[in-house]
C-alpha cells in the first residue's frame, strides 16, 4: 500500500486474527497509517510477536500495537479483548474480522447439529457478540467502523456447503441491521465479499494447479486476488475516506458476484450455422 494514503491517526483497531492472512496485512496497514491497533489471535505468542514487529517499525518510541489471545468462538474471551483495547488505549474507533472456518461440505441432509452450530458460532454469533461489545466504547468515541471479511457464498445457491451459505447470509443481514441501528450515532458497518485470496488459509488451493485453474478460470478477471487488495478496501472502510459509507457490501473478487456464465454456446449460433442473423422474419418464426 503506498504510504499515507490513509489516516488512521487517533484511531484505535481491534483486528481478529491479525497475525496471518488478510488480517495481519490489514494491521500491518493500519499501523503504518498512524493508527493503534490490538493484536488477536488463538496465540498470544504469536500476538505478541506481531505487535513487537509493528512497534519496532512505526511506534518511533511509543507502544502502537499490544497482543492479547483470545478465541473468536468464546464470548469472554472477546470481553477481555475488549478490555485490553480500553485498559491500554482508552477508546474503541475500529473493528475488523477475519477469521473464517472451513465449510462442511455434504449434503444437507447430512449436516449434524454440531456443524451447523460451528458454523454459526464462529460466522455470525461471535461477530454479534463483539460487534455489540465495541458498540458502546464507539459510541463514546464519537463514532466508529466495523469491517467483516465475508465471502461470497453469502449470494450463491449451493448444492454442498448450505450451512455456510445460511451463515455467511446471516452475517449480512447482521450487518445491515447494525448499520441501520447505528448509523445515527456515526458507527458504520460494511462488509468486504472476497473470492479467492491468496493466503494462509486458501494454501491448499494453491498447491493443486488444476484446482487453482478452476477456481481462477470462473472470474471475469481470471486470476485469484492478493492480501493487499483485501486490505486497501478494508482500509478505505475504517478510515474517513468512506465518511458516508454505510450497510455496503463490498465485492473484491474479480467479477465473482457477476455469476457470469462462459460463452458455450456461441459456436452453435454463429452467422454460417443460425440464418436468424440474416433473416429477420425466420427470427420471428
């Protein structure tokens, strides 16, 4: 991201999983904007070790980035999360989650209680519980963004991860809704609709080609996206650039939700093959 396209100066972010991934890039970016930001992920070594790089590099003398553990599907240890931003900063402006969890894929009928409360927790209960949980100190704040990595599944008919397209439908309502309650108190919520990211969690995608070509060869743009692109939109929803921004879902996916379709049938009606083209009536017939 080019320098100081972006001013996240006075700001404070929480970011959910930020020691890998789109995440980690996002507080890599807000750091290096002027903003503080507290560190989460299931390790709090690995926390800390993520905020000990982004101090070294842009705290000049100063603490700009503090670790705290803490796992996405425990509502108390998102409290304590919390805690720690206003114990160690004293207020709440930004909230960005990452985290996702791998789809059951099967049939729905297949589908055990378990997934189905798995797939809920981690997509669209803990992002209520937290979300809640900022909304008060933005208030205070005078105002605050919160930015969900979504997916796309959220608008597809599927025939093998139904569960997780229910979830991840019920996180945009989510959003939606929060934006409406919330907008008079100047906190904005959005979501960012990703397709195929390379990152830490799509690595095994990316280690089949063939898998990869199919993935890559349904966009518009053919090709998968990177971090950095994920993160400078995140960047625009939690910085004033997007003032008036609100209840938006924001593709960043290389055409995905065009649903587009390949042009099969192209060859079958072709001038030399479909006299239609050249004789208006037999196209009327």
């Amino acid at each position: 991201m080019p320098e100081n396209s972006f001013d996240m100066s006075g700001k404070t972010a929480i970011i959910i999983g930020a020691t890998q991934g789109m995440g980690a890039q996002i507080a890599e970016d807000i750091a290096a904007s002027g903003g503080q930001v507290i560190i989460t992920s299931r390790s709090q070594a690995a926390s800390d070790a993520k905020a000990e790089e982004l101090n070294a590099k842009y705290a000049k003398g100063k603490s700009i980035a503090v670790g705290k553990a803490g796992d996405l599907s425990i509502k108390s240890d998102l409290q304590a999360i919390v805690n720690t931003a206003i114990s160690e900063f004293g207020q709440i402006t930004t909230l960005v989650i990452s985290p996702t969890i791998r789809p059951f894929f099967g049939p729905s009928i297949e589908t055990t209680d378990e997934e189905i409360d798995e797939q809920f927790l981690y997509i669209f209960k803990s992002r209520f519980w937290i979300s809640a949980m900022c909304i008060p100190h933005m208030h205070k704040a005078g105002g605050g963004s919160v930015v969900y990595i979504g997916s796309g599944s959220a608008f597809e008919s599927t025939t093998e991860r139904s569960v997780y397209s229910c979830a991840r439908a019920a996180e945009v309502q989510m959003m939606k809704n929060f934006a409406a309650e919330f907008g008079r108190d100047n906190i904005r919520f959005n979501i960012i609709s990703p397709a195929l990211i390379k990152s830490s969690g799509a690595e095994a995608l990316f280690k089949d080609p063939a898998v990869l070509e199919r993935f890559e060869s349904r966009l518009p743009m053919k090709r998968h996206g990177l971090v950095a692109e994920i993160s400078q939109s995140a960047m625009f929803l939690a910085s004033d650039l997007s003032s008036f921004t609100t209840g938006c879902v924001v593709p960043v996916d290389g055409g995905r939700n065009l649903h587009c379709s390949s042009n099969d049938l192209t060859s079958s009606f072709t001038p030399d093959k479909d006299n239609r083209h050249r004789n208006p009536a037999a196209a009327k017939a």
